[in-house]
C-alpha cells in the first residue's frame, strides 16, 4: 500500500512539473518580446486628386495633392487630418473621429452651416476649422491667400490604404452664398461620367 501512495505522488509531482515546464516559452526566452497588435495603420501621407466644384462649375480636378493623417490618441480613435494643395490651399482639421468597420476607416467630424438672413455671414454648430485658400485674380495674376471656414463633410479609406474619398465644404461668400465643395480621392484625375 505504501509503494502505491508513493507512486501517486511521485507520479502527481512529475505531472505537475512538466505542466509548468509547458507554459510560454515566448516570455521565457531573452530578447523577445510579446507581440501588440497595432490599433492601425491609418497613419501616413497619401497622395492623389480632387474634384472641385461649386454653384458655376461642377468639374474643377487638381492633380498632385497630398492628405497627411496623424492619430492623436493611443485607441485611434482621433486624428488630424492636413490636406495640402496647390490650387485649392491648405488646411489642419483636429479632432476628427476615427471609426474602423469590416471595409474601412470612417472619418467624420459634425458640424452644421445657416446662412444668416441678411447673408452677411455663416453660423456653425460649432468650431469650424479654416482653409488658407489661394484667389488668383486672372487680370493680374497676383495671387492672395484668404482663410475660409471648411467643414469635413465625409470621408472614407479602404482598410488596405489604397481607395479613400474625403469631402470638405469651404465657406466662401456669404452674401451669394457661395461654397466650394472639394472631395480628395486616390488616384489621378478622372473625367465625370
């Protein structure tokens, strides 16, 4: 009887060693450390188009402009977002949600526009960033840089970083009340269809 308890237990001390010697060897082993997953790759300077239009013109393409993202919080569930272009100007918009789905990152930062009665200005819901847009005048050709009130109004990118489609709306003259819608894609210049 004696000799069966003492192979129980010596039995039972075996089997307990070597399941602690199976545990994860990845923390054991010096140099290697675990592995974070990356809330994601969003981050970057994208390159591509946009189509401008407004009350006069529906067809207004620029070529070559350039959209920075920058996540601001550790979740990645804020950004900047800094849109740069030779024709349309440059703009920083701060704070804009960052929402992922099965197909893509979903931008939106929400703000609403009226036109005063006596279309002497625009009221936001709130906060609105500002875009330094470049006025050519033809006759002269001198250009002058003007701040006007944007407004994202949607934007996408594929998960993968290779479609994305961003809208902003500017503010420019409220007594016509005049805007200019800008919607930066990837790509080149396309042709409406």
């Amino acid at each position: 009887m004696n000799k069966r308890i003492t192979w129980m237990v010596l039995s039972l001390l075996l089997c307990t060693g070597f399941a602690i010697s199976c545990g994860d060897d990845d923390e054991k082993e010096p140099g290697k450390t675990p592995e974070t997953p990356t809330v994601n790759t969003l981050a970057g300077k994208y390159g591509g188009w946009t189509l401008g239009s407004n009350a006069y013109s529906s067809f207004i393409p620029s070529e070559g402009d350039t959209l920075t993202i920058a996540l601001t919080n550790k979740e990645g569930t804020l950004c900047s977002l800094t849109y740069e272009s030779e024709t349309w100007g440059t703009v920083t918009l701060a704070d804009v949600s960052v929402v992922k789905n099965d197909t893509a990152y979903l931008f939106s930062k929400p703000r609403t526009a009226t036109l005063r009665e006596d279309r002497s200005a625009w009221d936001f819901s709130a906060a609105v960033d500002s875009i330094a847009m470049p006025n050519r005048n033809p006759q002269t050709e001198v250009v002058t840089v003007k701040n006007y009130p944007l407004v994202l109004t949607e934007g996408f990118m594929s998960l993968d970083g290779k479609h994305w489609q961003i809208d902003f709306d500017a503010f420019l003259v409220p007594r016509s009340a005049h805007m200019m819608h800008m919607s930066f894609r990837d790509g080149h210049i396309q042709a409406p269809q």
